[in-house]
C-alpha cells in the first residue's frame, strides 16, 4: 500500500442550521460537538491532518480555544461539501476525508476503512460509508439517507425515500444507509466543483440534501460504498443529543412539546365550551347551526384558536421531523398540504376577527349582552371578590384572568365612546379588540375546565397547562390593550389612561414562571410519551 499520499480529515461545521442552530458547539458532558468529532477523527490511523472548516467565527474561536485547526470559509456554500472543497483546493494533500461534524462518536475505523481503498487503487476517486440498517423504522425513516449499491459495491443511487422501492418490505435484503463519511481524491473535488450548476444537482436536490453525491454520480466518477462497523450516533432534530446530555440538548424539543400540548388543550376547552352550547337542541345540524347564528362569536373563537393551534403544531412537527429533508411521501409532509388547504376553505383568520369584533359590537349596542352593566360594575373595582375555595391553588390564574376581563371591558367602552357605531370600520382597533376577546375566552374555558376535573393525578397533570395558557394569554391580552389606548388617545389622556391599566395590572400580583411550567409539562409529556389530557 503506497504510504507517500497525505491524507487530510475536514470537518465541515456551519452555525445557521435550519433544524439546530449552533449544533457544531453543542456541550456535550462539558466538551462541544465539534471538539469530540475532531477527537475521533484524529484517532484514525491513516489520517494525517484533521482541520475544522466553517463560515462562523463563534466556531472558529472554540476550536482554537480546544487546540484544533480550523479555517474559516465562504457562507455561500450550498453543501458541506462546497465547504471542504474549499479548504481541500488550497491544501498540499493527496485524499481528503469528508466527516461529517454531528457524528461525536463516529469510529475511527470507520474512516480507516474508507480511506484504505483510495491508497490501494489509483484507479477509484471516491468511496463512502455504508451501515447495515437493523430496524425497519430507520428504512422508513427520512433523516437516514439511503444507498443501493451494485454486485462490485459501487453506488447506484442515494435517497432519503426507502429504496429499493418494494411492495412486501420483507423482500428487501439487507438494506444499507450511507452514514457520514465521504472520502475522495483532490482531483475529484475539483470535478465536484465544476459540477455545480448541473441539471441532475438541481433536481436531486429536492429529494435530499446530499447533493455533492448527485454531483458525482452525474460525472465519471464510480463510488465505492464500503460497510462500516459500530454505526455512530448522529445528532439532528429527530434523534437529538439529549440521548447524551438531557437537560440542555432537550430544550429545544421541550419547548415546542410543551406549547404544542397548550394549544391542543386551549382549543379542547374552546370546542367543549361549543359542545355544551348546542346540546339542547333536537338534531346535531340543527344544534351546530343554532350556535353558528346564535353564538357566532364563539364558534369563530373556536376557528381562530383552532387554525392557529394547527398551523403552528404542524409547523413545529415538520421541523421536529426533519425540516426540509423530509421527503414528500412522509406523513406529517401531507398533513402540512392539509392544514394549509382547510385554512382556504375555513376562510382566514382575518374575517373570523373582524366577525367577533363586529359582533361583540352590535350585541354591545343593542344590548343583546350585557356589556353596559359589567362596565359599570368594573369601573371601580377591576378585581372583583372570586369567592375561591381556600384550598386553591390558583387564586392568581383567577385574578389574571379577571384582570383581562375588565380590561377589554375598560378597552371596549373606551373605543365605542370615541368611535359609536363607526368602530366597525376601525380595522386597527377591531382587530386587537378581537385577539383580546379570544384571549380571555381561552383562559376563560381553560379555567373552568379545569376546575370541572375531579382532584387526582389527572387535575395535577393539568394545572401546568393551565398556569402556561393563562400566562401566555395574560401577557398578549395586556399588550393589545395598551396598543388599543394609545391608539385612541394622544398626549396626556393617553398617559392618564395607561396609568390606570398598569396600576390594576399590577394589583393582580400575578408573576408566572413560564419555564417552569414549561419544564413540567415537557417531563409530563414524556412520561406519557402521547398528549395526555383528553
């Protein structure tokens, strides 16, 4: 085996990922990623130089700061393998070793065994790693790029879809995923560079990211994929570091299952706040159409609630699900088409404002709701006696709760005594005036849901969320009252005015902690490992 041909490791490590920003330096039992990748790498037999190449200097100065050799590289690359290209073309090196930098505990041998078949034959240009896949879940799974490779172990094809395509799974004979290494020779990276604008790219590219392998399948060079040993772990959204780390590398994750079982509990109480309204007519359809007509407010609360509940679960579960390297044929990719077209037949959110704003108006001044009476009632005191069982631990969700009450009472009544009956076309009032309305309904219903539920670990499990929704809705509730006043009021008045709010606003002596709950409701959630509050 010749022993004169130099061999160079590059990381390719960028901050602005789309699933994981600042992943490269991620702490990792008290080391960052990048830092454990360069470790494993410099493991490898056959390397003879590892260097981190990046576009952000937050990476650059950690590695220096671990002693590693970083380079710092254009932001425009489209691949990481534009990244090491980049470095590779102005190196004295004969091979050079592409390893990906989510991948803390990739084998040395692993390399070593890709490498090896570039040092035995002048011939072959470039040569990857391929892993058994053992679960069938990971042949399905769209996060792991997969390889089908020919009799002689050259590459026919990559894809994030599970290939070879079969109608019986169990026809499929030892399916293999490219895993994270790509080795090739310098000359071939120059190919790779001159492939760039090529058609294949382009369009491979909306089938998976891995559009350097696209680029070398259309030129003339043959990939050898070589079976690796001891698959690493990689880190990315699906299959996060908090196998390794769970307090940090979690939150991300955390967050997002916590507001996502707020919203879904939000629009729960909403919808059974519809399901008790219509119960005393003769027939369903009757019953649903007595409440559109007689209730519209509330069923469009409930619309409201409930298409901005999906649109942003579903928002977060593509990402949760990979980002753009889901693949079209994966499930949560046609639930994302069928959010967005029942938006177009539900009528947007916009008119369902203008018809609660509109419609809380009209009832106000026909008196069809006694608004005129609450505002009276409120005027002195925003914070009426709630009579609370002593045993209560929510005394303060109830105050902020009544809080927003009377401040879109306070809001309303300030908005139809300078605008009457013109209110209606006063789009920039209307609208907030509505969000507030929706707010208090949500914290409204969540509230009286929660003290319908008998004591247990069911109403325990429930009062985070709870506490995380009147918090969220408390804090928007207040903002759109204070934009409402100061849009109404110039100079003085306008100070005089928003004094008043800010002093009953802190009466409540309401002070959540988000994260908190948050934290909670995430460690309820995977306990359960499903929503856990039908």
């Amino acid at each position: 085996m010749p022993t004169n041909r130099k061999v160079i490791a590059v990381i390719p490590a960028r901050w602005a990922s789309t699933r994981f920003p600042g992943k490269p330096i991620a702490d990792i039992h008290g080391k960052p990623m990048i830092q454990l990748v360069s470790e494993q790498a410099e493991k490898a037999n056959l390397v003879n130089e590892v260097i981190i190449a990046t576009d952000d200097k937050r990476i650059y100065d950690v590695v220096l700061g671990f002693g590693g050799k970083a380079i710092m590289t254009s932001q425009n690359h489209r691949s990481g393998t534009d990244r090491v290209a980049e470095v590779a073309k102005n190196m004295e090196c004969d091979i050079v070793v592409n390893v990906q930098g989510d991948e803390p505990l990739i084998p040395p041998e692993n390399i070593d065994l890709v490498v090896k078949p570039l040092l035995e034959s002048g011939d072959l240009s470039v040569s990857t790693l391929m892993i058994a896949i053992k679960d069938w879940t990971e042949w399905l799974n769209p996060d792991v790029c997969k390889v089908v490779v020919d009799n002689a172990g050259y590459a026919l094809y990559f894809s994030r879809a599970p290939i070879p395509y079969s109608r019986d799974i169990a026809n499929i004979d030892n399916p293999k995923n490219k895993n994270g290494i790509d080795v090739d020779s310098n000359n071939s990276l120059d190919n790779f560079l001159m492939l760039q604008n090529s058609g294949l790219d382009l369009d491979f590219k909306v089938v998976t990211p891995i559009t350097s392998v696209a680029s070398f399948l259309e030129g003339t060079d043959s990939i050898n994929a070589i079976l690796g040993i001891d698959p690493s772990i990689d880190i990315n959204i699906t299959d996060p570091i908090a196998t390794m780390n769970d307090d940090d590398a979690h939150k991300f994750l955390y967050e997002k299952g916590s507001q996502i079982t707020v919203l879904v509990f939000s629009l729960q109480s909403a919808l059974n706040y519809i399901n008790v309204l219509q119960e005393s007519s003769e027939t369903y359809f009757e019953s649903v159409q007595k409440v559109i007509e007689d209730h519209g407010i509330e069923a469009s609360i409930s619309k409201v609630v409930g298409s901005e509940a999906l649109a942003y679960n579903v928002d977060e579960g593509v990402q949760i699900y990979g980002g753009a390297g889901f693949i079209e044929e994966y499930p949560m990719a046609s639930i994302y088409r069928d959010e967005r077209i029942n938006r177009i037949f539900e009528g947007t959110n916009e008119i369902n404002r203008l018809i609660i704003g509109n419609t809380v108006l009209k009832k106000s001044i026909l008196e069809e709701i006694p608004i005129r009476d609450m505002i009276a009632q409120r005027a002195i005191n925003w914070l009426p006696d709630l009579n609370l069982p002593s045993e209560e631990s929510l005394v303060a969700e109830a105050r902020a709760v009544e809080y927003s009450r009377s401040l879109v009472l306070y809001c309303l009544h300030e908005s139809i005594l300078k605008y009457g009956q013109d209110l209606k076309n006063e789009q920039w009032i209307i609208e907030p005036l509505a969000n507030m309305v929706i707010e208090v309904s949500v914290m409204d219903t969540c509230y009286k849901r929660y003290m319908q539920i008998e004591d247990g670990q069911h109403k325990d499990e429930t009062r985070d969320v709870l506490m995380l929704s009147v918090a969220d809705q408390f804090q928007a509730c207040h903002k759109n009252g204070l934009d409402i006043i100061e849009e109404l009021f110039p100079g003085g008045e306008r100070t005089e005015k928003i004094t008043l709010i800010n002093e009953w606003y802190n009466k409540t002596g309401y002070l959540p902690r988000r994260i908190e709950y948050q934290k909670r409701i995430a460690d309820t959630l995977y306990k359960h490992n499903k929503y856990y509050l039908d």
